[in-house]
C-alpha cells in the first residue's frame, strides 16, 4: 500500500507539473493576481497578491523586470518547469532582484501568510551583459542586498545601462544624498516611510508613503533624502537611463 501510495503522489505531481507547461503564458495585464499600479514610456509597476494556496497563470515577461518582496514567501515555477522555492526566504523584502526577459513564469502561494510583491518592467533593454568589461556597470550582478549591516543606514546599487537600482535604509534623523542621471525615477516605499526630499536650491518636500506605495520623481533621483519619522525607513529609487 506505501508503494502504491508514493506512486500516485509521483504521478500528482507530474500532472501538476504537466498543467503549468502546458497553461498558454498571458500578459501582466491579463493576469488577475497582477494590478497595474504605474505606466509611462520608461516602466511599469504591478503589485501582485497571492492568497494561500493561490497560484498565478503563466505571466510572459517581454522586458527585463525587478522584483520586489512586499511581504510572504511564493513558489516559483520558470518556463513550465517544478515549482521551487526561492534560494533564500526574504518576506521582508531586504533583496531586490533584477531579472531578464522570460516566456513563462508562475507563482504560486502554499503558506497561510498572505504574499505581495511589486514588479517594475524596464521598457528600455539591457545591455549590460555585453560590456562586462566596463568598470562602471555590474553586468553579472542580478540581485541588490542591503549591504553589511541591515540596522543601520545604508545607501547600495546595482547598475545597468538601462537603470540604476538604489537600496536605502535611513534610521529615524539620518539623511542620505542619491546622485542620478536625471531621466526620471521611480520611488517605492519598502516601509512606511515619511522623508523629506531636497534638491539643490529649491525647498524641501514632504513625502508620506505607506509600503508598496509608488511614487514617480520626473526630474530624476538626485536629492538628499531625510527619515523625519521616528521609524527606519526603507525605500527603493528605480533611476531610469
């Protein structure tokens, strides 16, 4: 009976396996778990949710992609294949990863906890891979951590020729200067966070966002930004190229 047992759990799992190589891959925009929150001619930003046991159709990438963790862990499966967790577990999201075109991917929630996450397409493509020599990009880097210590403040990069990934962490009071190429930036609030943003010669902003709120900055990332909450705060700058 144990033999036969092991048996039909093999076979569940190649038909379930088999249903996620099969499903035709959709659009973003077609795919229900998957909300457009954000579009202009450099991105576009989606907040997926994922309920337990909720799985998402197979979603078509056509651009290179970053992925950020809002909260809750998911299972993956990539171009039809098992579905695998991730290498590590980051519900908090200290880990934002940069991705390249895909043809299928699914997701799918086997926890009780609730799962979010925000992807933003880079509509202009990547050539880093190409110019692994320049000293200027990180062509084989496809992942941005928070750097040495997580409880203090930190400002980390990953560069592309299509957008620079800036990581901050700024505690209660401190501040931090972001430098960007002016094409205009996507901010997204990993933490509730209240900053302050100041440009030079101009006078300081208030910027109130709760987690997963967007906000799009069109002269760019360069500007001091200050924590005047009493929390750290955590936020990601998608400086467009």
């Amino acid at each position: 009976m144990k033999s036969i047992a092991v048996w039909v759990l093999a076979m569940l799992v190649c038909i379930s396996a088999r249903a996620v190589a099969q499903d035709a891959p959709v659009s973003m925009d077609d795919e229900p778990h998957y909300s457009r929150v954000f579009r202009n001619e450099y991105c576009r930003a989606y907040i997926v949710d994922l309920n337990r046991l909720e799985q998402t159709k197979p979603v078509v990438h056509e651009h290179d992609w970053v992925r950020m963790t809002l909260g809750g862990i998911v299972e993956t499966a990539w171009g039809g294949t098992l579905f695998s967790s991730k290498g590590f577990e980051d519900p908090e999201g200290y880990y934002i990863s940069f991705n390249y075109p895909v043809d299928r991917i699914t997701l799918r929630n086997p926890h009780n906890d609730p799962y979010r996450e925000l992807i933003v397409e880079i509509m202009q493509s990547d050539q880093s891979r190409l110019r692994a020599n320049d000293p200027s990009l990180a062509p084989l880097a496809l992942r941005l951590g928070p750097g040495v210590d997580p409880h203090v403040s930190y400002v980390t990069n990953l560069t592309k020729t299509s957008v620079e990934i800036v990581h901050v962490q700024l505690l209660s009071g401190d501040a931090k200067q972001i430098r960007g190429n002016g094409m205009g930036a996507l901010l997204v609030a990993m933490t509730d966070a209240e900053l302050q943003r100041a440009e030079k010669d101009k006078e300081p902003k208030d910027l109130q966002l709760a987690k997963g709120d967007i906000k799009w900055l069109p002269e760019g990332a360069s500007a001091t930004f200050k924590n005047v909450g009493k929390d750290p705060a955590r936020f990601v700058i998608l400086d467009m190229k």
